[in-house]
C-alpha cells in the first residue's frame, strides 16, 4: 500500500500532498430492553487526498474507491488551483517521519467471535434490568473496531499504524407513572477485547441511581456552591474551554485573538489546564496527529494564565507557534481540523480531596456525571446525570435535573478550590465540530470547586 | 448490481432479502473568516444488505465497492448478513410486494450541473453582502448528487437520482467577551433563487442590527415567541414522540393518545416526502415502500406514528415509508420533510422578525436559538434551556438582545393553547414551520 501511495504522490503537481488511506473493520452488538437489536459487522474503506499550490488553497478529495485513488490526487491539485488565496496559506515546519506504529490491540478483536461480543453485552444489559421492575427500557451497544491507517505527505513523513478501539454503553430507563429517569454508563478505551471484561458493576450502578430518581426532587433553582465530579468536570472543561483554545478559532479572527490572548487571566492560580495527545493508553491518544505531528503535551492554562493553544501545522504558522499535533479528521471522509485529543484539568497539588471541598459549605450541590452539554463560545449549559445536595458541610439527599449553565470567563474565574484526586474518564461518545462526530477523545479532572454557580431546575417554573 | 445482490441473498436466506446501493458526490465550497479557503469533492458508494434466515433478522454493509458493482464483494457481504441473522432477533418480517411508487423530480439539472466557478461565486457575492464593520463571515456552499437503488427478494424496488444544495453563512462578532453569531442556511434540490439568497442575507442583516444593543433580560411568566429556528426545542418532543419506535418502547407520552386532542386545534403535522424541491423527497423509501404524505397531527387530534419496516412488523402495524438507512447498520424510522401547518407560498419578500406576532406583547421575549437543545429527558416535554440568541419585546418592539436569560416550560403544556402562529412560516433545515407565540412561558435571569 505504501509503495502505491508514494506512486501516487510522485504524480502530484501540487506543491504540497498528503494522502490518507483508511480500511476499518467493525463490529456492533445493541440490545434494547432484552431484544437483542442488532448484531453487525462492517467494512469501511476508503482515501483522502489534501493538496495546495503555491497561492491556491486547500484542494481535498476524498473517495471509497480506492482504484479511483490517482484521479483523486490529480483532482485534489485542480481544486487547489480553482481556488486562489491571498495572503497563501504556509505550514509550519515538522520534520518528516517514518514510522510503523502497531498500537497494542489488547486482545484482537477481530478474533473474537461475534457471537461472544454479544454475550459479553447481554451480561452488562442483563445488570441493568436485573436491578427492579422499574427499569422499564434499556439500550446497550457494544462496539469495536481495528483501522489500517497508512499516510504519507510529499514532505517525506511515511506512516503505517493499526488502532484499536472498543465502545460500551447503557442507557437504563426507570419509570413509574408519568416520570421517567435514565441512567447512562459509557466506557470508551483505545485498546481490545480484555480492557472490556468485568465492567457489569458500572450498569449495574446507573441503572441503580435511575431508579433512585424517580423519587428524587428537582433540584431547586438558584446559586450555589458547586462541586463537580471528575466527569463532570471533565466535560466542563472540553466544552467549555477546550473549543476556544482551537487555533482555527482565533488564527484569521483578530478579535477572537484579543479575547484570547495569551498572558491573560483565566482563572485563580490554582487552575491548571491542557491537552495531551500523548498519554499513554487513551480514547484520544495516537502518536501522530492526521498531518503528520507527532502528538505532545501541551499546557493551555497555567495557574490561572492562558499560556497555550492547539494548532494544525497551518494555524501554527499563521500565528508563529509551534505545531501541537491537534490536526485530526475523524475518517477518510474529512480533512483533519483543529481537534482536541485528551483534554485535562490537573490535580492541585496538596488540593486534598472531596471532603476538603465540601467541608466549609453550607448549601451547596454536587453536580455528578453528564448527560450533555453544549457551549456557545462564552455561553455553556450542562445537564448532569445527577446531584446530591450539600449541607453543613456534609453530602445530603439525591437530587434531578441540574442544569448548569453560566458565562464561561466568569465560571473559570469562580473556581477556587481543585483537588488532588485527579482521573481520566474513558468514555465513548465523542466530540463534534464542523461535521465531524465522533471523534475519539478523552477528558479528565480531580473534583473541582466553584464558588457560585446557577443551577437552573426549578426556579424557572 | 443491487439486484443480483438480492437473487444471490435470495438462494441463500430462505426468508428473503432487500438492498440499498447509494453513490454520492460532493462537492464543497469554503470561505473562512472572510476568505475562499478550501474546495472540495467526494465520491463515495457503499451497499446494506438486509436478510432473513430460519426466521432471524440480519444485516451488513460495505464500501467495498467499485463503482456500481457489488458483484465481487456480494459474497462476504452476504457472509456476514447471514452470519448476524444468525445472533438476530426472530421477526415476522415481509418484505413489501410491488407498489406503484409516486412520480417525482428529486433530480434538478441546474444544480447538478452548477460548476465549482458557480460555487464560488454564490460564496462570493454573499460574503460581499454580509460584511460589516467589525465583523467576520464564515459561508460554505455545498452541492450533492446521489444515485439510490432499492431492491427486495419480493420483486419490489425503485432507483432515483437526487440533488442537494446547501448554502449557510455565519457572521460573527467579538466585542471584548462578547460573542454575537448570528447564522442562516439554505437547504434544497436546486440551485437556490437570488430571492432565495437575498432572504438570506436579510435575515441575518435583520437579526444582527436588533442584536447589537444588549438591554437587561425580563424576568417572570412571560409572552415568548419562537422564530421557526428557535421552535426545535419545543418541536423535538412531539417528533421524537410521534416515533413508532418510541412508541413500541413505551416511552412515548403519545402512545395511547391516538385520536385524542392533545395539542392547540390549530397544530398540524404532517411528514411528507414528495415536497418538491426538498432534499429529503424521495419517490420511496429505503425499504421499498413507495412514499407519501403522512398526516400525523389534524387539527390538535394524534393521528398515527411514524414506521419503518421492523419496527412496524414488532408493533403489528403498517410501514408508514419512512425506512432510513446508511451503508451500515439497519433501517431505522425517520422523518423526511416536517410541515406544521400548511406550506404555503414561498415568500418573495424578506420576513419580518416574530411574523406579526409582537404587536400584542407588552414585555416578552423573541427566541432564536437555545443553548442545549436535545439534552437531558426531551421525551416526557420537559424543557430549561439558556438563551444563544434572544430580544427582549417591549409594547411591541423589539428593543435589543437579551444575555444571561434562560426559558423553561413543558413542550405538552404549551401546545395545548398557542398564543398565535406567525405568518413567516419557512424552511429551517427539513422543518417548514412559522413563528410561534406561547403565554405563560418561564424566562429566568441568571
């Protein structure tokens, strides 16, 4: 496949080409209450070439037919051409790697019968509607899959890899009467078959806290303490923060630059943030980002001070950084864009833990997990999962429908106590932005303190 | 070719079979920030096989096609659909015997043969048109032309081509912390009118001017309309609710509702594929089954749900036609084009923010786009969601946009009695819908 990749390329009259080649095999297994729904397997293939002349723009085309693999380079050079840019676009130099990186598939899963997969699901469905009679839906779907990945520029990087990744998720629906609860489990790992075993107690345990919601009250509206857990906070701060340290939101954007300048305060010296592409065994690891950068750590906040960005190898010439290997797609069907991988808020060092959060508040909640969240620009609203009430100090009664939602400078600026109990939540899903869902991503927090929040709920009725 | 693909299946599954094949070309168009940027293509083809053996449903897909022809991959497509049947569910599944399948242009010349010059240059004169003082554009402009064939071991089956064009800008403003983005699109199967577009840049236009003075949110149980955009939120309950799968699944809150009076007498629903013009027509399904118009709301009364195939077969209902499937996985129900009300005319001239509907409100608010719609438990109507992009209404006038504010109520409950339908009804993606007024709804400051 490389050798006909690089064939192609030595055709190319563009003054930059990349080509990506993808071949995905894939599985899925869903059970919806206890009817098994759907059991499939899948074959994905197909190409992306990304082409610029001097003073063109981005010509890219992408394709499943492989045998149409050099007319698409050639169309990818036309595009460019058709499509002038003034100032034109410069990448930022990265040096050309070769490398064969076989990422460890931890029990391949295309060795594993499908029927198997299925088993294992049933199991984790069978936790959650073993729980009560109340649980009155489920929805659970394993997924996994193995991708081929081949890419070479005409700057001489050549890469050959193979990534695993395997998805579970449980939706349990408890009902009684006229109100309904869920609870949702999610477990997203870059790895195989064996990182997947053994996990019925985290069904078990949703389904669990579903039931347990019929009989909580709303969340009463108003301002608070709140303390969000580790996913919760988690979610906080890719949404929230995570969009606006994209590069290609700020690059061509002079005001956007000025908002996000760096030196400028965003948080108490407390607040440590950033993105690692490059922590070993995660949803949003990989050792090259989709232009050929190798992947890093890269600090976005620290204490308290914007330090950092995201780049492409295009946004990081623009503005003079340095290429943080942020540039991803999430498949042959798109140009890599600006992308976060595993995104964090660190761990205070001496933060302590939960207790010592909650400790000196009076009336506070504690918002749990995430159902969603949404951010526009300075604007977020995040449903979580859960919340117990704080009282004197102490965690008290279980709560619904805690909807956060707040300025983001303003919110950032109100944390003033991060424990040290930092971990990463390998969950599925992903991240969408510009057409491109779901990328694997991961994000991670100790519990994190903020001073006053508004929790919408039932204030607004 | 699909139908060999099904004749093959046929031999082998004892219980039938039916097929898709669906080949789509792109082409794209970006200017960012302010600048042509990017042009690009896609070509992609890929099959769904769906068989039934020894009375168990399964299903596969691939890419692995060159072209048109499936011949040489039919057989471990085949493989695998068996091999899923194997672990599938046991379903009385029929697949549909020939039907005459309604005549419709779904193909439009002009767009399909739209050059990438013509591309950019719709591009171009928008970005011309939407510049201002201290603000940025993004537009994109994107052209589709697909070719669908459906086929079943019954001896039904339908191939159409289709066109798609879309045009959306977004323009952007950052004063300080403050964002403002204020964004519109075009969607249809052909190429769009300059009135098309002039509506466009003047719906943006309008809405950017009210937006640039920020006054204090009201506060209380208030008169709120929603713009055909900002309805999704109430929208999305009745629609996710009016699913038969939802319905099967006993989580809809209009399972048992079929001929009762739910809503305001003055709301209709109807889902209809045969909309000229619209991309989401299509002559049948991707099951078969030929299309029509589906009345799921007459005058408030629940009519019936929306099914695909599978789903009807477990409900012991009908299909209604509105199987939806991808290259992987299986059919599922889906709506097409979703009209509240009648469609009427398109309109030649710009709309007026609130279509007619503020004259009466003293204090009030104009909804346009919410923070999170679609989180939480949409289903049970339930809804709390922050403003993105919102006016306050004073005695009848719109007086600027209102930040930090936050609208609650029951999407069920404000259906019950509507306070007015706008006469601005148009098409927000596949939704034709016009502004709504509801009394009573709850707007928090925060």
């Amino acid at each position: 496949m490389i050798d006909r990749l690089t064939a192609a390329l030595a055709r190319s009259r563009a003054d930059y080409t990349e080509i990506r080649v993808e071949r995905t095999w894939s599985t899925a297994v869903t059970f919806r209450g206890r009817r098994l729904e759907a059991a499939t397997a899948s074959e994905d293939q197909g190409g992306c070439v990304r082409a610029r002349h001097a003073g063109g723009g981005w010509g890219v085309a992408s394709f499943t037919s492989l045998g149409r693999l050099e007319a698409m380079v050639t169309r990818a050079g036309e595009l460019s051409r058709a499509v002038p840019v003034d100032p034109p676009i410069r990448l930022a130099d990265v040096p050309p790697h070769q490398a064969d990186a076989l990422l460890d598939l931890d029990g391949d899963v295309r060795g594993v019968p499908i029927a198997e997969k299925k088993r294992l699901l049933e199991a984790y469905n069978g936790a959650m509607l073993g729980v009560s009679d109340r649980i009155v839906d489920t929805l659970a779907v394993y997924r996994d899959e193995v991708t081929e990945y081949w890419y070479v520029n005409s700057e001489g990087t050549i890469l050959h890899e193979l990534r695993p990744e395997v998805t579970l998720s449980g939706t349990a629906v408890a009902r009684r009467e006229g109100t309904i609860e869920k609870g949702l489990e999610s477990i997203g790992l870059r790895r195989g078959w064996n990182s997947v075993q053994d996990k019925a107690a985290g069904f078990r345990e949703v389904a669990e806290r579903a039931v347990q919601l019929l009989d909580a009250p709303m969340v009463k509206g108003g301002t608070y303490p709140v303390i969000l857990d580790p996913e919760l906070a988690g979610v906080f701060i890719h949404e929230a923060f995570g969009h606006l340290s994209e590069a290609d939101f700020v690059y061509e954007n002079p005001p956007a630059r000025e908002m996000m300048t760096l030196g400028r305060r965003f948080g108490k010296p407390v607040l440590n943030v950033g993105d690692n592409g490059a922590a070993p065994g995660l949803r949003g690891t990989l050792p090259f980002d989709d232009e050929g950068t190798p992947t890093r750590d890269t600090t976005l906040i620290k204490e308290g001070i914007l330090v950092g960005r995201l780049h492409s190898r295009e946004t990081a010439a623009a503005m003079g950084e340095r290429p943080s290997g942020n540039a991803r797609a999430i498949s042959f069907r798109h140009a890599p864009i600006v992308r976060m991988t595993n995104t964090y808020i660190a761990g205070a060092r001496g933060g302590g833990s939960f207790e010592d959060l909650i400790g000196d508040v009076k009336l506070g909640v504690y918002a749990c997990g995430a159902f969603g969240g949404q951010t526009m620009l300075e604007n977020f609203s995040f449903t979580a999962a859960y919340g117990r009430m704080i009282r004197d100090g102490r965690v008290a009664e279980l709560v619904k429908d805690v909807v956060l939602a707040g300025n983001l400078f303003q919110t950032l600026d109100r944390i003033d106590h991060i424990a040290a109990d930092f971990r990463w939540n390998q969950m599925g899903g992903g991240c969408g932005k510009a057409g491109q869902y779901p990328l694997p991503v991961t994000e991670g927090a100790p519990h994190v303190r903020i001073e006053e929040a508004l929790v919408g709920g039932e204030s607004a009725a | 070719m699909i139908a060999q693909l099904v004749e093959l299946a046929r031999r082998r599954a004892d219980g039938g079979a039916d097929a898709l094949w669906r080949r789509v070309e792109r082409t794209t168009v970006a200017f960012e920030w302010g600048r042509l940027k990017s042009a690009g293509t896609t070509e992609e083809a890929g099959a769904n096989l769906r068989v039934r053996h020894r009375g168990r449903v399964g299903v596969a897909g691939t890419t692995a096609v060159e072209g048109n022809d499936v011949g040489a991959h039919a057989a471990p497509l085949l493989d695998r659909a068996l091999a899923s049947a194997e672990l599938g569910e046991e379903l009385d599944l029929a697949f549909p015997v020939p039907a005459p399948i309604p005549p419709l242009t779904a193909f439009f010349d002009r767009a399909a043969k739209a050059s990438l010059d013509e591309l950019v240059g719709i591009g171009r004169s928008l970005l011309a048109r939407l510049e201002r003082q201290g603000c940025r554009v993004n537009v994109a402009i994107e052209r589709e032309t697909t070719a669908t064939r459906v086929a079943n071991s019954a001896g039904a089956g339908g191939e159409y081509r289709g066109t798609g064009f879309g045009v959306s800008a977004d323009v952007w403003r950052i004063a300080g912390d403050d964002v403002l983005v204020v964004s519109d699109a075009l969607e249809g199967a052909d190429l769009p009118s300059d009135e098309a577009l002039t509506a466009l840049v003047a719906s943006i236009n309008a809405r950017l001017d009210h937006a640039l003075l920020v006054v204090a949110p009201p506060e209380g149980s208030l008169p709120v309309v929603f713009t055909p955009a900002g309805l999704s939120a109430l929208m999305l309950p009745v629609t996710q609710a009016l699913s038969g799968k939802a319905v099967l699944q006993g989580i809809s809150p209009l399972g048992a509702k079929v001929g009762e009076q739910v809503f305001d007498p003055r709301f209709s629903l109807t889902d209809d594929p045969l909309r000229v013009g619209r991309t989401a027509s299509r002559p049948l399904d991707d099951e078969c089954v030929p299309s029509r118009a589906l009345c799921l709301v007459e005058r408030g009364v629940v009519q019936r749900f929306i099914y695909d195939l599978e789903t009807a077969a477990r409900a012991k209902a009908e299909s209604t036609g509105n199987g939806q499937r991808g290259i992987f996985g299986k059919p599922v129900p889906a709506y097409t084009s979703i009209v509240l009300g009648d469609v009427g005319a398109q309109h030649a001239a710009p709309l007026p923010l609130g279509g007619g509907l503020l004259a009466g409100i003293t204090d009030g608010l104009l909804v346009d786009e919410l923070i999170g719609v679609g989180q939480g438990n949409v289903t049970g109507g339930a809804f709390s969601h922050p403003v993105a992009l919102a006016y306050r209404i004073e005695r009848g006038e719109i007086t600027g946009r209102v930040k930090d504010a936050a609208v609650a109520g029951n999407a069920y409950e404000l259906w019950k009695r509507v306070g007015g339908f706008g006469n601005d009804a148009r098409w927000t993606g596949s939704r034709w819908a016009p502004s709504v007024l509801f009394e009573g709804v709850s707007v928090a400051r925060r």
